[in-house]
C-alpha cells in the first residue's frame, strides 16, 4: 500500500506542438495526494489534480508564462518518490506517471513567471504508470 508522495516534480510538454516546456516541482495539495495514491493502489483515474507552490525550471527558450484562467493543452511525466509501506517495512519507490492534462494557473501574485501559487490539473487521461522497483 502506497501512503505518501514525496518530491513530486512533472517534465512538461506542450500538447499541440510536443515541444518542451520545462519541469516544474511543486506541493500536492491533500485531496490530491489522495488521488493519485488512489491512482497507485486502486487504478482509479484522478478527476483533477491541484499543485501548490510550482516552480518551473529550465525553460525551454520559446517559454512564455501562461495567462491566469485560461486552459491550456499539455502533456507530462510526474516522477515522484512513493511511500510504500506494509506491516515490516517502509521504503520510498519511485514512481512516473505519464498523462494528458488541461491546466489553468490560479495565481502569480509574487511577479516571478517561473512561479504560481496554485495550478490546477483537468482533463486527465492517464497514459502509463510505472512503478521502478
């Protein structure tokens, strides 16, 4: 059983073009969390996935900053370290799971364009999970 995700981070893509955009870390808000442990354990598809704190790094050269509320077309790989735990042991798996998504910032307040305070994922057709033992 899979109880925690720990260092998410998402390698973005442009859904349209497929040119890179650059890879993004960031914080799972709790519901989301939950989603995507209930996507590891149980193979239920998320409805939507909310990021706080995302910070994009290593822009592609044709980046420019997303307008706030307004959707855009994307495809990435989320890696991210899974807590699995059973009745002896707890070890961190890594974990990458490649999806389709629409997104829509929610805020930028700080003026950094390599920074939203909230990015809400929508859409999401999950395209593979691999769990790296």
């Amino acid at each position: 059983m899979y109880t925690k995700i720990i260092n998410p981070s998402v390698v973005v893509f442009d859904g349209k073009t497929r040119e890179l955009i650059g890879t993004a870390t960031f914080k799972l808000a709790d519901e989301s969390e939950k989603a995507l442990l209930n996507l590891l354990n149980y193979n239920e598809q998320p409805s939507s996935l909310t990021l706080l704190d995302v910070d994009l790094h290593k822009p592609s050269p044709n980046y420019s900053p997303p307008t706030p509320f307004k959707p855009y077309a994307r495809k990435g790989t989320i890696n991210a370290n899974a807590l699995f735990t059973n009745e002896n042991s707890k070890r961190l798996v890594p974990v990458e799971i490649q999806l389709k998504y629409n997104f829509l910032t929610r805020g930028n307040t700080k003026g950094n364009l390599f920074h939203f305070e909230s990015v809400e994922f929508g859409d999401i057709d999950i395209q593979s999970v691999k769990i790296i033992y």
